[in-house]
C-alpha cells in the first residue's frame, strides 16, 4: 500500500509538497477545480448553503498537458509522484451530466484532457456522477474535544437553480429550476459516459474512478442519485467491465449508507481490482444523520480495514481525504498530520505481522 495526501488547487505549493512528504506521503491526490473560485480560500473542505460560486473556464491552462506534466516535475522534486486528479470542472461537463445540448463537445474535450493526463504519467481520475453533487453538509465543534468536522443532519431539499450543477454555476441562473427525472435516467447518462471516456482512459492508461454519492441519500436538492448503496457499485461496474472502470474508493461514504457491511464491501471490491484508491476516512452515524470523526474514534474500525487490505493484497494510495480541524494555529496541517501518523503507524503493523505494504 501507498500512503498518499490530498490538495486542493490553492496548496499546490512546494511548501505543502514539503508537509506532505514530511507526514510520509509519496503519492498525492491533486483538485485543479477551484472550489473557492471569488472567495477566500480554505484548507478544510468546502461547505457551504447553496453551492460554493463558480465553476471555472473549461479552457484553463492549469488542464494542459504542459501544466500537467509540470506539477508532475514539481511533485517529483519533493519524491512524491501525483497518482490522481479529482473530479472534472463543472464547466467541462455539465450537458454531459444534464443531457444538454454540449455533450458531444464536452466529452471531446473531456477525451483529450484524459489523453494528457495518461501522458504526464498520472494513473487515475477521480470523478462524482451527479447532478446535485456534495451538498447539505454544515461544520460544527463535533469531532473528539470540540475538534470542527463536516455533518450531515437530513436531506437537503431545495431544488437547483438553473445554471447551477455539482453545487457550482457554470452560467448566470433563471428563475427556473432542474427538474426531477428517474434514476433510471441517470444511468442512462452515465451509461454514455463510460462508453464514450472509458476507451480513451484504456489507450491512456488512465484509470476513471467513480466516487460513491456524498451524503448518500436517494435524492438530493430534488435531483436522482446515482451511488448511495453498496450495490450501486456492482451496477456501475457491470455497465463497462475494464479495468479502466474503477472506483474511487470512499470509506467514509460507504459506511454512511443504510445497506451493506463495510469489511465485506471492502473485501469484495478490493479482491476484485476495481479499486484505483482510497479515501480513508471515519464516520460516526449513518443517513440521515452523521458526523466525520478522527480516524481513531468513528464507527469504522480501521486497523480490520487495513488488515483486509493487506489481506487482498491492495497496492494502491490511502489517502485521508479530509479530517477534523484542531485546535492551533495551524487546523487544517494539525488535523491532516494527526490523520497521517495514525495510517502510518497502521500499516508499520502490518508489515510487522507480515501483511503486504
């Protein structure tokens, strides 16, 4: 196993390449969608009430493959390697996800961006199939001593403004809404996508990892989900078998759902290779109500998850997606080394008892 580390597009810095590698990290999971986009920026998770502002230009250079190749170089320098990126603009793909009359042009784009990411040698591309995207989420002094982490207290039921998708807006709204269509509707969407991006991921050798839907609820902001049960995956997988259909492993997310046992779900798809990395995160509840908690104190019990991983012989990056803030003058490094000295010290154990690292 790998230890990895996230980083939004504000902390692609050689100062935060430093840190990471310092907490023992050699593979980074890298966002260029600019979630803060005019407003301040933070190191702790976006949140907010009704989206986080604006999607960025879809032509941005920072998706190039001279910009790609390097950050790859800068993370080189600092021995790390950038192993994915998360989730695409808005901006790139929002007909592809509405069924509007972009599509064919945004999966275009969406193919040569895969082509560039496959040449700065980066092997996975972390996605979230969803209209709604992550929304409904408050911060609050819920973590272990006050420690402020993300919850979850009901569906958010608000319908999406037009312009609006994955919790972004790519154009200036109307007074309408999106409207509800099934599910069915939505596998029907995604069931394009794979079919038209999978074969570039395959030539690029760039593996598309789908992350489960957060929160997991049926329907959010009136909009179908795609992912909020276990056996979800099953089906996404089923929709396009290659290697290059992945997913986005989500612990916290999957533990979050009403159905399914998170050692046996583990197991299963991890056995089977459809893995390309992980979020290594803990939870306290499930939906409607949840928190996320220090790895040490959730519902999950992470040295059985890792154990299971080494079981399965897992050779890919964890990475703790996100983590309570601590009280200091740093939250976020504080919160984030916390998280990492705990993985690190889970899988020296399991070299120790002769698991795979």
């Amino acid at each position: 196993m790998k230890l990895g580390f996230g980083l939004y597009r504000h902390q692609l810095t050689d100062d935060n390449f430093r840190f990471a590698r310092q907490c023992g990290a050699t593979q980074l999971v890298v966002h260029l969608v600019d979630y803060f986009r005019g407003g301040e920026a933070r190191d702790n998770q976006p949140v907010g009430d009704d989206g986080w502002g604006w999607a960025g230009d879809p032509d941005d250079p920072i998706w190039s493959y001279d910009s790609l190749a390097r950050l790859q170089e800068s993370a080189q320098r600092h021995d790390l390697t950038v192993w994915a990126i998360e989730n695409f603009d808005p901006a790139m793909w929002y007909d592809i996800l509405l069924d509007g009359p972009n599509r064919d042009r945004q999966m275009s784009r969406l193919q040569t961006l895969i082509g560039d990411v496959g040449r700065a040698g980066i092997r996975a591309f972390g996605y979230n199939f969803s209209i709604a995207g992550v929304a409904g989420r408050k911060s609050g002094p819920l973590a272990r001593g006050g420690g402020e982490t993300v919850y979850v207290d009901g569906p958010d039921e608000r319908p999406i403004p037009q312009g609006m998708v994955w919790n972004m807006r790519y154009a200036p709204g109307g007074a309408g809404h999106v409207a509800f269509f099934p599910h069915d509707e939505l596998w029907r969407r995604l069931e394009w996508f794979l079919r038209n991006l999978v074969p570039a991921a395959e030539a690029a050798d760039v593996r598309l990892a789908a992350h489960p839907d957060d929160p997991p609820f049926p329907v959010l902001r009136r909009t179908p989900r795609l992912v909020y049960q276990p056996s979800m995956y099953r089906r996404l997988l089923e929709l396009y078998p290659s290697r290059h259909n992945a997913l986005e492993f989500c612990l916290g997310t999957l533990a979050e759902m009403t159905e399914g046992d998170i050692y046996a779900v583990t197991e299963e798809f991890v056995r089977g290779g459809n893995v390309a990395y992980i979020h290594f995160r803990n939870v306290r509840g499930k939906v409607p109500s949840y928190q996320e908690t220090f790895l040490d104190e959730g519902d999950i019990d992470m040295p059985r998850i890792v154990r299971i991983l080494g079981e399965c012989g897992y050779d890919g990056p964890l990475i703790p997606d996100h983590t309570p803030l601590m009280t200091c003058d740093a939250p976020w490094h504080a919160g984030m080394a916390y998280a990492m000295g705990y993985m690190q010290g889970l899988l020296r154990c399991l070299a120790k008892k002769g698991g795979s690292e």
